[in-house]
C-alpha cells in the first residue's frame, strides 16, 4: 500500500480511531457569522459542501497569498437539522483523544 501524500489521507486514516464519525471534504468559510441564508445554503450543499465556518477564513486566505497549503480539522457542534444538545464537543478526554489524532497524522505526513 503506497504512503499517503495528501495529510487529508492522514486525517481519515487516525481520526476515525477516536469514535468520532470523521467525513472529509470541502468546507464553506466565511466571515458573516450567522448570516448564512436559505438560498446560500442550498447553493452550497448542492456543490457538495460540508459545513459553514468562520474562523479558518483568515487561515485560508494567509495560505492562498503564501501559496501554500492548509488542511482544518473541525469539530460540528451545532448544525441546522440537529436535534440533540447544540454545542457539544464531548469530553475533555475525548477531545485530548482528537488532538493526539491530529498530532499522530501530522507526523505521519512529515515522514
């Protein structure tokens, strides 16, 4: 098996180990908290968007004028067709579980 290039490869491969369900994909970033229309969010989903964000905005337009790449790992914690508890990220033992997932996978892609 070849050795992943992408550290989106490396995401998928040692976050699901946490229990968390992982999904990558794209991401819609903005800086209009809130804002978010019914129309947008039509458009965005049929493009295949995940979720709408705001803080990664900043991160994605640093890496676009440096021209390098970023990947964003985040965590869902509210959404508008979820009908359990809004803002439940877990545990602190689950999220300290995520965050040696993300170490794990960025020191797999560094080699």
């Amino acid at each position: 098996m070849a050795c992943p290039t992408r550290i989106e490869s490396h995401f998928e491969h040692e976050l699901p180990a946490t229990g968390w369900a992982v999904r990558a994909g794209r991401v819609w970033t903005t800086d209009a908290p809130y804002r978010e229309t019914s129309e947008e969010i039509r458009r965005w989903g049929a493009e295949g968007v995940l979720a709408v964000e705001m803080q990664a905005a900043s991160l994605f337009a640093f890496a676009s004028a440096r021209r390098v790449n970023v990947a964003v790992v985040a965590m869902v914690s509210n959404a508008i067709d979820h009908e359990g508890d809004q803002f439940n990220t877990g545990t602190e033992s689950e999220g300290l579980g995520i965050l040696k997932g993300i170490a794990r996978a960025g020191a797999a892609f560094l080699g």
